[in-house]
C-alpha cells in the first residue's frame, strides 16, 4: 500500500461565530493545504497520477478561493474554523477521488505553523501524518 500527497493554495475571507477575540472581525487567511490518498500500484506502477489528484484538490479548492466562506452554503450553520475546513475539504475530495483511491487525510494551515489534520474515524494516524 502506498501513500500519495499533494498540495494546494486558496485565499478566503472568514469571521468565527460567537468567538471572543479578533478572530470574531472579519479577517482572511491564505491556507496551505495537503491531501493524502492511499492505494495499491496499478499495472503502470502508480496507485494515482499526481496531476489527477492536484487536478480534484484544485477543483474543491477553487469552491473556496477568494470567498467569503461563511455565505457559502456548507458554513451557513458551521463556524468556519479551521477543523470544519478540513472535514468539509474531505468530504468533497473523498466524493471526487479516482475508484480506487482512498483519502487518508487532509490537513490545512491556516498560518504557518498552526494547522488542523483531519482523518476519518477515532484513531490517530500510525504514521504521524498531517500537521
């Protein structure tokens, strides 16, 4: 089983619900963003091509740049924290993966330095992925 990674860049605009602090004003950040996808190597030696996997990572995060994510209709009743990011990141590229592929993790900085992994399930990943 092999482990596939890419990432890509979106800029958005946001502001946390019921937040006491700055982070309450409307403020934006540019995130970084890195998914994973496992599989088992095809008759060509690749479980995915690296461009079929940026190509469905730039495809979800062009529903988010340069937005004002909270009046996207996925955060009208979700703050827009970095960790709903995240699930919401997944749950798009899960729907979109090559048959075959399964996500493994998506992890999302929202600064350098501070960033949210999120995975299915309750298990930590064994390998220590993300961020």
């Amino acid at each position: 089983m092999f482990e596939v990674k890419v990432q890509g860049r979106f800029s958005a605009a946001h502001n946390l619900r019921d937040y006491q602090g700055d982070c309450e004003r409307l403020h934006g950040h540019n995130w970084l963003v890195e998914v994973a996808a496992a599989g088992k190597r095809g008759n060509d030696g690749m479980v995915v091509d690296f461009r079929v996997l940026k190509g469905a990572l730039d495809k979800v995060l062009d529903n988010l740049d340069h937005k004002y994510l909270n009046e996207l209709e996925h955060f009208k009743d979700r703050n827009t924290t970095t960790e709903n990011i995240t699930e919401y990141l997944f749950r798009e590229m899960s729907s979109i993966l090559p048959e075959g592929l399964r996500l493994s993790y998506v992890s999302a900085w929202e600064s350098p330095g501070s960033s949210v992994t999120y995975w299915p399930g309750d298990a930590l990943p064994q390998n220590g992925a993300g961020g």
